[in-house]
C-alpha cells in the first residue's frame, strides 16, 4: 500500500493555550478552529506536505494521530476491520471528509481518508 501523509494532529492539555504559544512563539497562522466559538481543535496554515494541528484531549498525555490518504479506502476498511482495533468506524466527517481511525500496538492512532 502506498500513502500520502496528509496530516498529523498532537493532542494538548490546553488546546487555547497551546494555540497561543504556537502563534506566539514559532508564528504559526491559525487556519480553522473548531467548533468555531469554543474549539477543541485548531488547525495552522500549511504551504504543502502535511497539515498540522492539535487537539484538546483529556486523557493528556495521550497519543497521536498521523492522516493518511488512500486510494482505496473501503477496501482498505474491509480488510483491516477484523485484524485491529478500531477507533472510529468508516464515516463522513461533517467536513465531507470519509475515514476511519485504528489504534497501533504503542497506542497512537492512524486514519485512512480519501
């Protein structure tokens, strides 16, 4: 299988705070907040390569998450369901995206999108 890593999201105690100091400190752009009013997730602009966010979580510390696009993903779905541990299900984002998200044996999380 080949893949394009698309995003990789790190989850915070502190998703306001830590948004702060990315912005403040490194000069990153915010690109989207969400929900918009009071956000759990934040993304930053990015010029190619991988999206980066982060995202309050609160089992922090607590794993990570890499994206990555597929060409095929029900059929990746199908013969990945019954091998791993799955996170989320197969579905549609409310941002149309269509993923599904498992657990590897050291805890963190990969999702499989198109």
């Amino acid at each position: 299988m080949k893949t394009v890593l698309t995003h990789v999201r790190i989850n915070v105690s502190d998703v306001t705070k830590a948004a702060k100091w990315y912005e403040e400190v490194l000069g990153f752009e915010v690109s989207v907040r969400y929900p918009e009013d009071n956000p759990y997730y934040i993304g930053f602009e990015s010029r190619g390569g991988a999206d980066f966010s982060i995202q309050q979580d609160e089992s922090y510390p607590s794993k990570g998450r890499l994206n990555f696009q597929v060409a095929n993903l029900e059929k990746l779905w199908d013969m990945l369901k019954d091998k791993v541990t799955v996170v989320e299900a197969l579905y549609t984002t409310p941002y149309s995206v269509t993923k599904f998200t498992i657990a590897v044996p050291d805890g963190n999380e990969l999702s499989f999108m198109y």
